[in-house]
C-alpha cells in the first residue's frame, strides 16, 4: 500500500488568509482586517496569525506520544506520565471505571487501570481526556466534531486490529484519528460563527471539506493543523495523518513510507465512514450499507482497499454505542 504526500506544503500563518472574524477580533494576535469585508461571512483577509496563538497542548500528551510502545519500560513510562497530573488521573480511573471500559471488578487506581487495560489503551485514554481540557465544545458544532473525532478513532482502531494489511499500530491510528481534525477545532476557537457557516454549506460531494474551507476562508483545517502539530512537536506520523487525511490521490509528490501510508490509509477510510456511513447505519439494511461503505468510503484512485464492507458494517451499531459511551464519560454532550 502506498500513498503519497500530495498536498502542499505547510505554510507559515502569516502568509495566508484568514477569516474576517479572527483578523477583527482582538485579542486573537491578528491585524485588522478590511472594512468593506467586515460584514462578509467567510471573507478572507491577509492577517499575521502565528503558532504563538495556538492553545497549549498538555505537557502529558507529548510526553505520551514520544514514547516507544516497544520499549521494555513502556508500561512503567505510561504509569509515571498518567500520575503526573492528579486532576487528570482521577478523570482517567472514572473513565477506566465506566460502562465503556466494563471492568469486572472497580478500578481504584492508576496502576491497576493500566494493567487492566494496557498501557497503549490508557495512553489513548489520557490523551483524550487531556485533549478535551484543552478543546471544551460549548456549541453543538463543537460536540458533533468530538463526536467524529472519536468515531474516527475508534473506527481507525478497529481497522487496524481486523486489517494487517495496513501494517499500523491500532494505538497509533487511534491517536490519528483522534487528532486528525484539530485544525477544525483551532478554528472553532478562533472564528466560530464563520465555520459553523461553513458547517451548513450544501457543497458537491466531489470536493471535500478542505476545499471548501479554502474557498470560504482562504485556508484549510489540514494545514493549520500540521502547522500546530509541527509546533506541539507531535509525532512525524500524526503530523502525515493531520496534513494528508484530505488529500487521496495517488500520484504527485514523493511517496510515505509504508507505515505512514498505512496508518493515514486507516484514518482516511475511518473518516469517510464516519461521515457518510454512522449517521444511517440504524436504518440501513446490510446489503445497502455495505454499497454505501464502497460507494462513498473507498475512494477509485485507490488501487486495493484492504476492507471488508460486510466486517465493517456489522461492527458499526458497537462502535455506535462506544463512541455514546466515550462521549457521556468524557462529558462531551449537550
């Protein structure tokens, strides 16, 4: 499987445009923007907008993600990182201890939820949870994006332990699919009224997200994202996932390697099931979800797809309620 790097390169905030909104507002570190686009939705205006306005990402997420998930000291690594911040451990055994998880028996510490459910689940887990602090959805746009982060990750996942092929530690696409539309939630903190407009454009199905949002707002959440990752110090492999999940052609600039290619592979078709296959699942019979699933989610340009449609549409209604579950216990909902 290989997929290439297609999309151009990250740009520096300062030169490209940004929405009206977030060059007016103060306070957002940008310059004033055009009078005569004041009043215009989505207008774009050339703004010095750098990664020194990027909220911080918790110290505890990088610390998790540098980690060697091979290393013999891993379990004690995730065990000394997760207690390092005693607000989010309490938050994390609460987690270890909901339906979700279903424990056979309570969870009352950090060690033992790390042994009960392995330490690359709790690193997962920590992240999510530390993630949320940092992005608190206040609107409903805001919650229905942590509500595909969340199905992409646990899709992405479950891909990855069914699928060989995509040579990809679950784990790993897991935090891929999590994070791979933090540039979306950057904007919502910075110019919300502009994306929720965005949010409710009828846009042809054959151009994604991206284009839109370049066409609306003159950037695209890909590449504010790999912007903020480069600046967090993410790992290279979600840096690939947060810039590439958009772009799905095959030919273009100098291939990923194989296991980035995997892992972004995962969490692009993760992404598409998410947004056309969960929300008619409940109502779809068998044979027709699987047809929407090839139709919509496994795009032509991809010479092989190493899914089943059938495995993935019977697994849907248990992702379903997983991600209700993760969504409740994280207090995500309305």
């Amino acid at each position: 499987m290989q997929l290439t790097a297609g999309n151009p390169p990250v740009q520096d905030f300062a030169q490209v445009a940004v929405p009206q909104s977030m060059a007016t507002n103060p306070g957002r570190g940008v310059t004033q923007g055009h009078a005569s686009n004041r009043n215009r939705p989505g207008s774009g205006v050339r703004a010095a907008w750098t990664v020194d306005e990027l909220p911080l990402l918790p110290a505890v997420v990088v610390k998790l993600m540098s980690l060697n998930v091979d290393h013999p000291a891993f379990f004690e690594k995730v065990l000394e990182v997760a207690s390092e911040d005693p607000p989010l451990a309490v938050r994390l055994i609460s987690l270890a201890n909901s339906a979700m998880s279903s424990p056979t028996c309570a969870i009352t510490d950090i060690r033992m939820a790390v042994s009960r459910l392995g330490a690359n689940r709790i690193a997962g887990l920590v992240t999510t949870l530390a993630v949320t602090q940092v992005f608190v959805p206040t609107t409903p746009g805001q919650r229905k994006l942590w509500q595909h982060a969340l199905e992409t990750a646990l899709i992405g996942r479950f891909l990855c332990q069914q699928v060989r092929a995509f040579n990809a530690e679950p784990e790993t696409v897991y935090l891929g699919g999590l994070l791979h539309d933090v540039g979306r939630f950057i904007l919502f903190r910075a110019c919300s009224q502009d994306i929720d407009a965005l949010d409710e454009v009828d846009w042809d199905a054959k151009h994604t997200l991206a284009d839109v949002e370049r066409a609306m707002l003159g950037i695209d959440h890909t590449i504010v994202g790999a912007k903020a990752a480069q600046a967090w110090k993410l790992p290279q492999a979600i840096t690939t996932v947060i810039r590439e999940h958009h772009h799905y052609a095959t030919n273009g600039a100098p291939p990923l390697t194989e296991t980035h290619a995997g892992l972004t592979r995962a969490v692009q078709i993760a992404d598409l099931v998410s947004v056309h296959a969960m929300p008619v699942h409940a109502g779809a019979k068998d044979r027709m979800l699987d047809e929407l699933i090839m139709a919509q989610c496994i795009r032509p340009v991809w010479a092989a797809a190493p899914v089943n449609p059938t495995m993935l549409s019977r697994a849907l209604p248990k992702l379903a309620e997983t991600t209700q579950q993760l969504m409740a216990a994280l207090m995500l909902g309305g």
